[in-house]
C-alpha cells in the first residue's frame, strides 16, 4: 500500500486508546479528529492527553448528537470536568 490517508492513520494510532472502549465508527473518529484539531495550542494538550480526552468525550455523547465536541463541552461541564481528569488534563 502506497498511500494511507491521514484519518486511517489517526484512527490506527487511536485503537491502543480505544481498547476497553466502546468501537469507533466513521463518524466518531471525524468527531474525535475535529476535536483533537480544535485543542491544539491549548496549555497541557499533548497529543496523548488530547485524543485522550476526545475520545472521553465522544464516549459520553449520545450517538445521535448533532454538536461537535467542542460545541457539546460547553454545556456539559460535568462530563468535561470528569473527561479532563480522565485524560491528565488541567
């Protein structure tokens, strides 16, 4: 194979995190992504405590919520608070 696109290669770096976890579809792994992306630059957001904490996130979102993660964390901040705890975040 010449050429893995930078998802499948997210997504392969995320099955070691997602281990006990519930499976990840497409759609969860674009949401994870996008909220690994919106956290870059944030104080303590190492890649690992990044994806750790989006995936924590995702997790605890009902499957058919329409908000990002960025959005959803707004007004969840109990799961935030216990997703940063998780993750060794803050």
């Amino acid at each position: 194979m010449k050429f893995i696109p930078g998802a499948l290669l997210l997504g392969l770096c995320l099955l070691p995190a997602v281990a006990s976890a519930q499976t990840m579809n497409a759609d969860d792994l674009k949401w994870v992504n996008q909220c690994i992306r919106d956290n870059q630059g944030e104080p303590g957001a190492t890649p690992a405590i990044a994806r750790a904490y989006c995936i924590c996130m995702n997790e605890k979102m009902d499957n058919n919520e329409s908000q990002s993660i960025t959005q959803w964390e707004k007004s969840h901040p109990e799961e935030r608070k216990a997703c940063d705890k998780q993750a060794g975040w803050r």
